[in-house]
C-alpha cells in the first residue's frame, strides 16, 4: 500500500526532513485513521525522526512561521507545537523498558522497527514514510492493515509484556473496542484478564480519561460488558461490578440490575451524547446491592436506593477524580430524583405533585425525564407503552404547571428581609418557618406563585406564629 496524507502539515514536513537529510515518518492514530477514512481523524499527529525529534520540529516550526512556539520534552526526546487544528509532537525512533511499579519508560535511541514494536497495538503501529524517495509508503509489520479491515485489537508482541509494561493499554483495548465497534482478540483478552490486577499502578486520572471515552461511544455497554468479563470493572469501579447477578428465593427473583443498568446507559445514550447524564444513567441503581431485601409474600425490593445511590455519588466521583463541581451535584441530583417521574406515573398526576417535581430538578426536569423514559427496559411491550403514554401526560402537565405557575426556575416572592420589615422582629427562626409556609403554600397550589398572594399569606402565617404586622 502506498498512500501519502494530503494534509499540507505532511508536504512541510517532508520536505524539510529532506533539506535536512533525516528519515521520518507519520505513526499512530492519525495513520489508523487515514486508512479507515474516519470522518473525524485523530487530532494529535505522532512524528517519528530517525534522529533528533526536537531539532526536526524546530525546523518544521521555523519553516511554517517564526511565530510558532515549540515545546520541548528533554525527559523523553519529544517535541511539540501546535498547528491549526492538530498538535503535533515530533519524537526520536526509540527503544522503551519498564519497571514493575511504573509504567513510565526509561528511554533509549532506537529503530523504526523498535518504535513500531513499543507500540500498543498493531492498528497503531503502522508507519508512512514522508521523505522523497519513498513518499506515502506504508510500513506495516504486524499486520495492521488486515486486522483494520477484520476489525480486529491485538497487540504487536506479547500481549503479557505489552500489559504489565503500561497497564493502562488494557483499558485502552476496550476503549478502542467501542469506539471502533471492532472486536477484541481473544488472545488479547485472555491477557487483559490474567494482568487485570496491574491496573492499580495507573493513575485514576488515566483510567477515568479512558472511562469516559468509552462512556462517550455511540453504543456504551459494549465497553463497559468488556470491562466486566476481563475483571477490569471489579477494580475501577466495583459498585457497578456487584450490581451483576440474579438472586431467587421462594420462587421470586429480580432483574439483572448491571445488564438493566447497561441498557438504561445506552438508551440515555440514543438520545443525548451529554456525559454526565450518562454518568447518572450508570450510575443511577448504584445502591441496590445494599438496599435488597427479600419480603416474604412481596418479593425483593430496593427500598430507598436512589437516596443511598445519590450519597454514593460524590465517593465514586472523589476516587475516580471526576469533577466535583457542579457536574457531580448534576448527576447526584438525578440519581436521588429517578424515581419521582416514575412513582407520578403510576398515581394520579397531581398538580401538587408535579409542582415539587418541578422545584427539586429545576432547569434538569427535561434530563430527568428522559433518564426516567430510558429506565423503561421491560421486555413486555403492553407496558412499556403504558408507561411511555403515562410520561407523555407527565411531560404535559409539567409543561401546563410550568406555564401557569413559573416553578422550574423558583424564587421566593417574599425575601426574609421583606418578612423582617413587616413584622419589626430580628432574624430568627420565624422567619424561616414563614419563608417555608410560603413555599409549601405555591407548591400545594394554595396560593398563586406571585408577590401579592405571597405578603397577604406572609401576614397571615405571622398572625399564627403571634407576630404583629407593622
């Protein structure tokens, strides 16, 4: 195969390698990704210099624009710029040992082929050649090229050694399975399994940017099913692993709730590719394994998981070194609340109801209902559309409530200021109880959500309590 990149990047590089009598040649995802046609290609661009890569760089910079700023690496022999859309990070052909506790390389100078052997797997390991004398041909020693059109992961050399060198390949593996839709050999997973345990070296900073690749493919369970059968999903996140199995006791059993949880995540996933609503569908029956209970003549029930499940959220979001800003309150919300829509479908849809509805999930009603229609996984299709028809009238009545009273964005119409003022009294704990009565009074449709019923309630609420209005 000979194919030569028709980025301008590659014609500069080239002919300055040539100016400067070095070989070199393009590696890795952008050359993958180059030969499947991806329509949205690797946005780094991995150089490999038969020499000196920073020197290379600084000259490709200087050839494009003294403006360019270079980056340089000493540790490890890179260097790097930015160029329109690509970073491009130029490297010395080098040779790679491990030690058993790091997964950080000490480096040697080396070969094309050495560098190609350090590679992860064999659909990143083909190389194309830029310089003149061979333009655009592709070196490909380990068979990337059939294993790209079989669709197939497997790792240039021993899959052991590659493993236990850099742990984080393993995840990476699976990672490349989703993405790619190919197909993890079975080799190459037999390894994963048997090297599983040297995960715990990886940086959970790592392990959580592999995490939520996967978490961003179009079909999410498939990494996450991969992760479970190599024993990886036990060590980075056993609260999803024990959520596995079926227990049956007097003839009663329950769902499978990790393969009900993966099917959630991909129907949240057919509809929207926000993360961290994804995040809350994995996560969103993370606490039944330790809210099952087994009543006699009931059944087994999951009483108060998604209050249990909620306060697991910022736990697994501090080990995992997630965000715990505004996007763990996001997907601890959505957890505690999955079950309201859920419990207002199977009552009447009370306009009390749906008004406390609105106020808990505020501007995140639209997120929760769709996390709550993508929690339907029966396989009974008389009742997954009763519940589907029971969410339509939901989502009409939060839109009529929504409309009619303002409650999704609620403010109190009457501040503990104003309560203050009109009863000459200092702050204090009436002026909460007030506050609150006022609240409850909107939601329970008592009093219309607006100032003037607010202050008439106000005083009326501080007569109770013995207050004098001014």
């Amino acid at each position: 195969m000979n194919i030569f990149p028709d980025d301008r990047i590659f014609e500069i590089v080239a002919r300055v390698a040539d100016r400067e009598k070095v070989d070199v040649y393009v590696i890795g995802g952008y050359v993958r990704d180059h030969i499947m046609g991806r329509v949205h290609p690797e946005k780094d661009i991995d150089i490999v210099v038969l020499g000196d890569g920073p020197s290379l760089a600084r000259a490709v910079a200087a050839e494009i624009s003294p403006d360019i700023k270079v980056t340089v690496f000493k540790t490890f022999g890179t260097a790097m710029f930015r160029y329109g859309n690509y970073d491009i990070e130029f490297v010395g052909a080098r040779k790679e040992s491990y030690s058993e506790d790091s997964r950080k390389p000490s480096v040697i100078p080396g070969t094309l082929e050495d560098d190609q052997n350090r590679r992860d797997f064999t659909i990143n390991a083909l190389a194309i050649s830029l310089n003149a004398r061979n333009p655009g041909e592709v070196l490909d020693p380990f068979g990337g090229i059939d294993d790209i059109r079989n669709g197939i992961i497997r790792t240039p050399l021993d899959p052991d050694t590659t493993f236990s060198d850099d742990p984080l390949r393993m995840m990476r593996a699976i990672r490349f399975s989703a993405q790619l839709g190919f197909t993890v050999s079975e080799v190459t997973m037999e390894s994963i399994a048997r090297n599983a345990e040297r995960i715990k070296i990886v940086s959970a900073e790592r392990i959580t940017t592999e995490l939520n690749k996967i978490m961003e493919t179009a079909v999410p369970s498939g990494g996450f099913l991969l992760l479970e059968e190599t024993g990886l999903l036990d060590l980075i996140l056993p609260e999803v692993s024990r959520l596995k199995g079926v227990e049956d006791k007097e003839g009663k059993g329950h769902k499978d709730n990790f393969h009900h949880t993966l099917k959630v995540l991909d129907n949240t996933a057919e509809k929207s590719k926000d993360i961290w609503l994804r995040w809350a569908a994995l996560l969103h029956d993370v606490a039944k394994p330790v809210t099952k209970k087994f009543v006699p003549g009931i059944g087994w029930t999951f009483h108060g998981h998604e209050f249990i499940g909620a306060k697991m959220v910022p736990e697994i979001f501090t080990r995992l070194k997630l965000p715990l800003n505004d996007r763990m309150k996001y997907v601890k919300k959505l957890v505690g609340l999955h079950l309201r829509p859920i419990s207002l479908v199977q009552e009447e849809v009370t306009d009390s109801a749906v008004r406390r509805l609105l106020f808990e999930a505020g501007n995140d009603i639209d997120d929760l209902m769709l996390l709550c229609e993508a929690d339907i996984t029966s396989g009974n299709r008389l009742k997954v559309r009763k519940h589907r028809d029971n969410f339509a009238l939901v989502r009409r009545k939060l839109k009529e409530i929504e409309e009619k009273d303002a409650i999704r964005t609620f403010q109190p119409p009457v501040h503990g200021e104003e309560i203050i003022a009109a009863f000459d009294i200092p702050p204090g704990p009436a002026v909460g109880v007030i506050k609150s009565a006022i609240k409850e009074a909107i939601l329970d449709g008592v009093i219309l959500n607006d100032h003037e019923a607010a202050r008439d309630f106000m005083i009326k609420k501080g007569l109770e309590l013995g207050l004098t209005p001014r």
